[in-house]
C-alpha cells in the first residue's frame, strides 16, 4: 500500500436510527455502508434502534445530579464528561467515534420535516 492510499483511507461511524429494518433509510443505509467499504474504508456502525437506545435526556443520565435540584442538561452533561461519569450507553457511543475521520447520521425525514417522537 502507498503512503497516498493509506491517507485516502477513512475511518467512518455511520449511526443510524430507524425502527423499520426494510425502510428507505435503512436501505441508504446498507448501500452508503457498503460502497464506503468496497472503497477500502474502515466502516463502523451504531443502530441506535437495534441497540434500544434511549434518546430521551433526563436525570437518570446523570446519577450523580441531586434528585431535588434543577437539571441544567448542558451542564451536568459537561460535568460528567470531565469527570468521566457518563453513563454507559452514552460512553460507549463516545468510544465508538473516537479516532474516526468522518461520520454520517441517517434518520427517517418525512418531506421537510422530521417525524414526531
């Protein structure tokens, strides 16, 4: 291998979020997923609805947030980052993207808008 073709390399995290595994999203999915690999790149990818990720943010994320105080989402998230405190989904998520050169979302939209929750 070249020293040119190792650098045109990408390490990547595809994270996708879908509940419907035939759906459209998927599918582009699947077909980005693929080509990226065939082109050589290291491909990783999260599916947060196959790992039943929990996408509302709340206290129970930050154990250490007194039960009567208000939550300040910002803060206690920056908080427990730096004490190396998040919980365990939310850490394993953060390893998953380190050291990657690029990363995608797919998500369902429907026309302009996204779907409500």
């Amino acid at each position: 291998m070249t020293e040119t073709t190792a650098r045109q390399r990408k390490k990547i995290l595809v994270v996708t979020a879908h509940p419907e595994s035939r759906s459209l999203t998927s599918a582009l999915t699947a077909f980005a997923v693929g080509h990226l690999r065939a082109a050589g790149h290291q491909v990783r990818v999260s599916d947060l609805y196959a790992m039943k990720w929990k996408a509302v943010v709340d206290a129970d994320d930050f154990p250490e947030h007194p039960a009567d105080g208000r939550l300040d989402v910002m803060g206690a998230s920056e908080r427990a980052t730096l004490a190396g405190r998040l919980t365990p989904d939310v850490a394993a998520e953060q390893e998953k993207s380190a050291g990657r050169t690029r990363w995608s979302c797919s998500s369902p939209c429907g026309g302009s808008r996204c779907p409500r929750s």
